[in-house]
C-alpha cells in the first residue's frame, strides 16, 4: 500500500524519504494512489543536427520530474518535497501545475503543496499568494 513508510522511493534523496515518510505517519493522506518522479512536460529537443534516437533520448531525459502526485477521488496532488523550501522549491511549485495539467489534460488543476523541514522567511509569503500548501515538518531523530 502506498501509506506504508519505505527506505526508498524513486527519485527521492534519502533525507527526502524520510521526510515524506513522516508526511505519511502525522497526516495520513487521504489519497488512493501515489506516483513517483512523474514525467511532465515535453522535454526538450537538441535540433535536428543530432539522430532521432538522440533526440528521442534528449526529449524523454529532460522532462520535467515531479516529487509525487497523489490522487484523491475529487482530485489531484502535487507534493514537492525538500530539507529547506527556497526559491527553487517555490517556483517548482508554481509551475508544475500547469505542466500537469497540460501532459494529463486535467480539467481542475491539481493542488500543489511543498513539504519540508524548514521554509526560508522570504518565500513563505510568496506560496501564501499563491496558493500553494506549506507543511513543515521539523526533523526528529528516527530510533
């Protein structure tokens, strides 16, 4: 079952897995799926200088790659996890929706939420104004 915590999960650093384990343990999600290191977008092409399998190789390597997206009945879910959420997690956040929902031809767009350890001062206000979930999760020692 997706709930139950992992040593590993694609695309996950291990500090990232730990984080998204405790995610599981405190909040017990209500979704029925969760996806891993999701593809969207699509990628991008090096020209026609380059053979079609490099360029195939090219376009499948450089789509964009989501933490997790969780699926809910009435919905969808973004989850970018990070130790520290700054300026990179905050656009990763902004951006992936409308990527998602193009490569899935959503018609709601999914919610996103970053999940973290701790959160920059400055870029908290910035997911506020934009709608996008913030949970912070301070680090614990694990027995």
């Amino acid at each position: 079952m997706d709930r139950v915590p992992r040593n590993s999960y694609p695309h996950l650093l291990p500090e990232d897995a730990e984080l998204w384990n405790d995610f599981l343990v405190q909040f017990s999600p209500p979704h029925t799926t969760f996806m891993y290191d999701v593809s969207v977008g699509p990628g991008r092409d090096p020209g026609d200088m380059y053979p079609a399998s490099i360029r195939n190789m090219a376009l499948h390597l450089s789509k964009r790659r989501i933490d997790v997206v969780g699926i809910r009945p009435d919905g969808v879910d973004i989850f970018e996890l990070t130790q520290s959420a700054g300026l990179k997690a905050a656009g990763q956040a902004i951006v992936y929706p409308h990527i998602l929902t193009v490569t899935w031809s959503l018609s709601v767009p999914p919610t996103t939420t970053i999940i973290c350890r701790n959160c920059q001062d400055d870029i908290a206000p910035v997911l506020w104004a934009h709608d996008i979930r913030l949970i912070v999760i301070p680090l614990t020692i694990h027995a």
